[in-house]
C-alpha cells in the first residue's frame, strides 16, 4: 500500500489525490471514474468528486490503495 503525506494541508480532493499519486492519468477520468463508483474510501463506495480526503483515509481504485499520513 502507497502512502501520501498531507504535510501541511489539511486535506486533499479525491480527484487531485488520485491524479498526484498516479493511480490515474488525468483529472479528468478521474472525475468519471468515480461518478461511476469505481473508487471507495474507508471501504466504502464515493461518488463525490471532490470529496475531502484527511489524515488515516484509505483510497482505492482499481486493486491499488493509498493511505494518507
């Protein structure tokens, strides 16, 4: 499982962080993919675009996982 630091924000758009970590190529797709419920966090199954991702949240898409630090 990957990890991403959040430093000093306090959080992380699902979109932007699915494009930063590379488990995506664009922004774009990225907004479809998960409109479509092809991404979950915590487990569960997320629709929002632009969802706040926090500090100890796991994403996955696709068989691949990142946790934020």
């Amino acid at each position: 499982m990957e990890e991403f630091k959040l430093d000093d924000r306090g959080y992380i758009e699902l979109n932007s962080l699915l494009k930063v970590t590379g488990m995506i190529d664009s922004g774009g797709l990225a907004k479809s993919l998960i409109a479509d419920g092809h991404v979950t966090v915590n487990g569960e199954v997320e629709l929002r675009k632009r969802c706040k991702i926090y500090t100890d949240t796991i994403v996955e898409f696709d068989g691949q996982k990142v946790h934020v630090v």
